[in-house]
C-alpha cells in the first residue's frame, strides 16, 4: 500500500500535463524525469497538508498499513496530484525568470571600452 500511495499519484501528474499540453512528446527519460519531480512534490504537499492541516506530527510509514490513514493519504495525494500540472501551467504562462550570462571577459572588454 506504500508504493500505491507514494507513487501512483505521480501518474496522473504526468497524465494531466500531457494531455493538457500535446505538444508535449513522450519520450522515456524526460517523462521519468517529470514523474520523479512529480513524486518529490505529490509527498511533500501532501505530507505537509497530513501534518499541518490535519494535526497529524510523527506519521510514519507504518501508517499506511492502516487502510482509514491510507484512504485519507491517497485522497489528499490525488487532489495534490490534480492541482500541481495547473498550477504549473499557470507558472509557466505568467512569470518568466531571463537569466544573462556572459563570461569575465566579455564584461571586462565592455568596461573598458565605457571609460
């Protein structure tokens, strides 16, 4: 019940941005790359929602070998799991971060050449 409750929400992350953007192609690294960022974010919202919002501090993993915790777990990871492509859609189309790099002696030469 731990790898159902730790993984399979990551799926359906995957699932919705890739049919939300088709564009998007399938290909095997970058999907598993995707999937594992997913996990990262699917377990760290929903184990913050379990331990902030339900008041529930010192779960482990034995928990999920109670089936009323692992119900309430992968309910709250499926709607982590359905919120987190929107939201990142939403990033994406509104903030924009442009990073310029130029090396030392590009920006040695422009000093110079200004004075």
């Amino acid at each position: 019940m731990e790898i159902i409750g730790l993984f399979f929400p990551a799926i359906v992350s995957v699932w919705i941005k890739h049919t939300r953007n088709t564009h998007l192609t399938w290909n095997m690294p970058k999907i598993l790359f995707e999937y594992g960022i997913y996990v990262l974010i699917n377990v760290l919202i929903t184990g913050c929602t379990i331990t902030y919002g339900l008041g529930l501090s010192g779960v482990t993993s034995d928990a999920f070998n109670s089936f009323p915790f692992f119900i309430k777990y992968t309910i709250i990871a499926l709607v982590a799991a359905i919120v987190v492509p929107y939201i990142e859609e939403i990033i994406r189309k509104y903030i924009k971060v442009t990073l310029t790099v130029r090396s030392y002696d590009e920006q040695k030469n422009t000093h110079m050449e200004e004075h």
